[in-house]
C-alpha cells in the first residue's frame, strides 16, 4: 500500500497510540451511552419516563447536563476515533479477500463486522454532534423517515425486511456472543485481577444477550413494517422497549432488558481499561 495514500494513513492511524487513547474514549462514551439507555428503559418501565429510551434520549440527557455540549463533542470525537479503528481493522483483513478458503470467508466475515460497526459509530457521532449543535432529534422519527425513503427505492420493500432479519441475526449473534463467552476474545485481561475478569464475565453474560434482545427487537419492527409497508410501524428502539412493556409481565421483561443493555455500558467501560490488542 502507499503509504501516502488515504488508505495509508487509515492504516497509519490505526495502528497508532494516539488512536488508541482517542478509541478508549470512545469506548467509555459508548459504555456511558447504553447505561444512559438502560436507565431511560428502566424509567419507562416504571413508569417515570418522559424522554425516548434510545440513542437520541441518551444523547438529550447529555445536552441537559452542567457541561452538556463539550461532553456531546468529546462522544462525538470518540466515536469517530473508534470508526476509524474499525476502518484500520478493514485493512488488516484485506489480504485475507484476494485468498481461498477459509481465510477468504473469515476475511469477509471481519470486514463485514469492522464495516458495520463503523457505521454504527459515524451514526452516533452525527447524532452527538447534532445535539452538540441544538439540531437534534428522535431517533425513532429519523428511522421512520428513513424507511419511508427506502419504501420509493425500487424493491424498498424488499430491502426494508432485508436490514431488519439483519438486525435480527445481529441480535441472535449477540445472544450467543453472551451465553458462549466469546465476548471475552474483545477484551485482553492478562493484567486484570482475578475480580476484574469475574466482573466482566457476569457483566458479558447479561449485558450481551439484552443487548441482543433489543436489537433483535428492532430488527422485527422493521420487518413488520416492510410486511405492513408502514413506516409507522419502524420505530427504532424506544418503540421496540414499547412493545416488550405492552407484552404480558411487560414490566418485569423491560426491566431485564434494561439491565441487560446497562450490563453492556459497564462492559464497554471495562473494556476502554483493558482493549483488545489488535
């Protein structure tokens, strides 16, 4: 690769100390972002909660702080700084794409996963910035706007039921992830005390499948409304926490949720002290 080429310098950054300390930041702010989530689910569960129970309510509930905006900036930042680091991961599997075999498909596999989790932090660090900026809004309004444009693509429909079974797989995944361990492959714990590990292991074990859960739930009001053709039913997570309050023993199930998505936050932030070495 040339090394004064864009791609160069992504990779450059990537594999930089700088990086890495921006990456932990993001880190605590994505931890700090579900525990804001979780509290918001936990309030509407009982019946106390006025804001959305989702990214952009987590995001409100920073703005409203004493030092809302500078705090909204630095989430910004360390999201971006964490895509960046997804970007650098992308470009240490490529050689893995021009292979046979099993090394192709777990290359395809890790650029596919590095791809989509750097989507999902560009997301975040817009929706910080427009907070940052007074410009911010729900997010289940933005998902539903968004799915009404997708519905005037050719076959939107199509696509539409497409993101939410990918969503839903993402949400099987994470549940798995949660119940087999394997979330301890993100976390490199060689100098962790022997309370540190247990900590993160029953933090994993609930946090990643509620996480699951919730993004599983998400994935199924989008295929709802690809089957509906009805934007209105696509309303992101705080219509998906909705839904599992308006099920029988609502309540008690959101409540699991909550904390599920909560246990992830702690997770993330235990992670910003001992990232995986890439």
């Amino acid at each position: 690769m040339n090394v004064g080429s864009p791609m160069g310098a992504v990779d450059r950054a990537g594999r930089s100390d700088a990086l890495e300390h921006l990456a932990r930041v993001g880190l605590l702010a994505y931890g700090v972002v579900h525990l804001l989530i979780g509290w918001l689910a936990l309030q509407l569960a009982w019946g106390g909660g006025g804001d959305s129970a989702d990214q952009s309510g987590a995001m409100a509930t920073l703005a409203d702080s004493p030092i809302g905006k500078p705090l909204l900036w630095v989430v910004a930042i360390g999201m971006i700084a964490l895509a960046v680091w997804q970007l650098a991961e992308v470009l240490r599997w490529r050689s893995g794409l021009s292979a046979s075999g099993d090394q192709r498909k777990k290359a395809v596999q890790k650029t596919a996963k590095s791809v989509a989790k750097a989507v999902v932090y560009v997301a975040l660090a817009v929706l910080a910035i427009r907070y940052a900026t007074g410009s911010g809004g729900s997010s289940s309004q933005q998902q539903q706007q968004t799915t009404t444009g997708v519905f005037g693509w050719p076959g939107g429909r199509w696509w539409v039921g497409l993101a939410g079974l990918v969503l839903i797989g993402v949400g099987v995944y994470h549940v798995y992830k949660g119940v087999s361990r394997k979330f301890l492959k993100q976390i490199d714990l060689g100098s962790a005390s022997p309370g540190a590990r247990r900590l993160v292991e029953r933090v994993g074990l609930v946090g990643f499948p509620g996480k699951g859960i919730a993004l599983g739930l998400v994935g199924a009001l989008l295929v709802h409304a690809a089957v509906t053709f009805d934007p209105a039913e696509a309303t992101g997570l705080d219509g998906a926490l909705r839904t599992v309050l308006d099920a029988p023993f609502g309540q008690f199930l959101l409540t699991l949720v909550a904390l599920g998505i909560a246990a992830f936050g702690v997770f993330c932030l235990i992670r910003a002290r001992y990232p995986e070495r890439t």
